[in-house]
C-alpha cells in the first residue's frame, strides 16, 4: 500500500515511505548540500556560516536548518556558535537546545510522567508512601 503526500518543499506528490515529508528528489538536493557543506567543513575547519554560505551559494537560513537537525556544527561570524538555546538563548552549536536545557528538559519530562503517576496511582496507592519516595530519590541527587 502506497501512500502519496505533498512534498513539503516542491509540493510535488511522492509515495511517502517513513521518515521526513520530503520527495525523494528534494532528499536527495538536500543531501547533496548537506555533503557540500560538509566537504567544505573539511578542508576549511573553523569556516563561519557566512563563509559557507557565500562560498557555496547556501542560504544562511538553510544551513542553520542543517545545524538544528544536530547534522553539523559551525562557528559564527564572530567566533561564537551560529545557534542559540531555543529555551534559554545560550549560544550553542548544534542541535536545537544547549546541554543544560537538554538535561532540564529531560527532567521535566521525567517529573511530568512521576505526576501523571502519583495522580493515577492515588486512588488505589497511599499517597504519601510515593512522595517521601520522591523526596528521598531528589536528596540522593542533590548530593
Ligand atoms: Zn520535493
Ligand atoms: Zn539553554
């Protein structure tokens, strides 16, 4: 069974197979720029997106893309990272969130599905068995 979508970047229809909603002709377009880029990045380390960006004819925008997908890393114009913390504006250089944000992150999450739990769990659990629980497991961390 094939199933045909919009190609998000030509809107041209393809037979969508999994993964992003890409045509296989824009895939491959864009792999080719990711393997530019890249090859660039290896025979000029250090180069700033500008750099890239005039050298080899890459929008600004497109190449940040490549880096929030967490595929490259460059420096910025002026020796800084080229992305920041989409949660705290933290210079960083790949990925979409700085490291801290990533593990703060991971905790939310983690403390979100602890809640849903003690919530769930309440009627048939006594609550308060749960929570010095957590307490304890939170000292352990602290220390
Ligand atoms: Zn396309
Ligand atoms: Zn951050």
């Amino acid at each position: 069974m094939v199933e045909l979508k919009n190609c998000k970047k030509c809107g041209k229809l393809f037979s969508y197979i999994g993964g992003s909603f890409i045509c296989p002709a824009c895939k491959d377009e864009e792999e080719a720029l990711f393997q530019a880029i890249k090859k660039y990045l290896r025979e000029n380390p250090g180069a700033s997106v500008s750099q890239v960006s005039s050298e080899l004819g890459i929008g600004i925008e497109r190449i940040k893309k490549f880096l929030k997908d967490g595929r490259l890393e460059i420096i910025g114009d002026d020796g800084q990272p080229a992305l920041i913390c989409e949660r705290c504006g933290k210079p960083i250089k790949t990925g979409r969130f700085c490291e801290d944000c990533n593990r703060n992150i991971t905790i939310e999450l983690l403390r979100t599905t602890e809640k849903w739990d003690v919530n769930n769990t309440n009627k048939n659990r006594d609550r308060g068995v749960g929570m010095r629980y957590l307490t304890d497991d939170f000292k352990k961390k602290e220390k």
